[in-house]
C-alpha cells in the first residue's frame, strides 16, 4: 500500500477528511484505474467505508488498514440494504467521530440516490463532500468502443434510469425522447426492456436500429452485446445484470473503435 500524496506534484494536496464528515464518492464503474485522487485519498484515511455491492474487488483493496470496510449495497431481487437504513448508518458513524466514505459506483449523483443520502446529512447537521466519479454511462461505454457522440451521426445523447422508484418504467414522454435523442442510454433497463422496446418502437425507432448491452463495464470480465432494437428484448432475456443498455447508430463505431478486444 501507499501513501496517496507521496506522488502527486507538491501544487496539489488532497483535501483534509475530517473527524465527523462524511465523503460521498464515486468508485467509478469498475476499474480502480478510473478512480479519482480525492476517491483515492478516501480510501486510504477513512475510518469506515460504506461501499455499493458492485464495487470491484480492486478497488476496495485499496482501503486502508484502519478502514472499517461495510457492504451496503442494494440489489434488485435480492435481499439488501434499506435506504433509509443506509442514511441511519451514515449519520450514525459521523456523529461518532468517524470519518465515513460512503463508495458508490458510478457517480453519486448520476442514478446513485446521492442526492437522498445528502438530504438525510443535511438533516442531521452531518458535514459532507461530494466526490463525483466516472460514470458507466460514459467510461463504460468509451471501453467498449463506443463514442457517446461523433461528428455526423449524433449531437446529442440522453441518459434514461429503466425503472423508477417502484421498480417500473418510469412514466417519462418516451415518445420525445425516441424522436427528440439520436442515442439512448439505459440504465438498470434489463428488467423492463420488454416494456420500454415497445415505446420506443411505437415512436418511430427502426427494429434495426443498432443497439449494444454493455455487462459489466471496465471490469475485468466486460462483455458487449450487439444486435438490433428489434431483437433487444430477446437477447437481454440471456444477460446477467449489471448491464447498460445503448440505443443508435454511433453502436456501428464500434467495429472501428473498439480498442479493447484483442
């Protein structure tokens, strides 16, 4: 192990973790190598780390010795932590005294439920720091050879969560987004793939329009699924979550763009 400040330039010092903060820090989607310094400097001071279930494994290998390292993660159909047990927790460790990194993936505040974490900090008078991360919405997909936006095929592109609060799909205008974004990219929309395909089609999107499931994002066992709006739901039926799910034609790069296949 290391010291994270012992190779940085002597410019820039990490931020103090105090005593009774809490940092709400994004791991990233998978590789400890698209982890920020200040999620580094987290890692290495804190005092407990409250960590997601989708963690890498690599990544919380990097706690320090003292860290208290506690899983906290919510799965969907499985048994899991309670939000507001989450926040309870949170509260509870920092008005001990303890400097609590609360790790999610991704970034806190991109579908992480950052913001209701905060809320229930700001409630309890618990002073805090956000950490923003990469999102799988956009490291994942840069691994899997996919460009989020390119010159000529797309100018614009939206994130959608495939399930709300109630675990359905959410009630959004799905026919503005099927006509109004080139690309979409679908978040936890496994599930409910068979609900949303249909919109999406109904609005106007071709059946063979390229589509790309992307599981497991930067990790070490990353697989990218390509087929066609049509065909989406039947082969989303064969993948294993954690997935996302990308709608368009910048998917078709990706037989040039692809860096990471051997």
């Amino acid at each position: 192990m290391f010291d994270v400040t012992s190779f940085l330039p002597l410019e820039f010092a990490p931020p103090p973790f105090e005593a009774g903060w809490v940092w709400l820090a994004g791991a990233g989607p998978g590789d400890p190598g698209l982890l920020t310094l200040n999620t580094l400097h987290g890692l290495r001071t804190a005092d407990v780390i409250l960590h997601d279930a989708l963690i890498d494994s690599r990544v919380l290998a990097l706690a320090g010795p003292q860290a208290e390292v506690v899983l906290t993660g919510k799965r969907g159909g499985r048994v899991s932590c309670k939000q507001e047990d989450i926040c309870a927790l949170m509260v509870e460790q920092a008005l001990d005294g303890r400097r609590v990194l609360r790790l999610k993936g991704g970034d806190p505040m991109m579908f992480g439920r950052g913001a209701e974490e905060i809320f229930a900090l700001v409630a309890a008078g618990v002073r805090f720091r956000v950490i923003p991360g990469v999102s799988a919405g956009l490291g994942g997909l840069a691994y899997a050879g996919i460009p989020l936006t390119c010159r000529g095929v797309n100018e614009a592109v939206t994130f959608v969560t495939g399930h709300d609060i109630r675990g359905k799909v959410p009630e959004l205008n799905w026919e503005a987004l099927a006509q109004g974004s080139p690309v979409l990219v679908l978040f936890m929309a496994l599930r409910n793939l068979h609900a949303i395909v249909p919109r999406l089609l109904a609005a106007g999107r071709r059946p063979d329009e390229a589509v790309a499931i992307v599981r497991n994002a930067t990790g070490a066992d990353q697989q990218v699924i390509e087929t066609s709006l049509g065909d989406a739901v039947a082969v989303a039926a064969t993948v294993e979550p954690p997935a996302l799910v990308v709608v368009g034609e910048v998917v078709r790069l990706r037989a040039t763009l692809d860096w990471l296949t051997p």
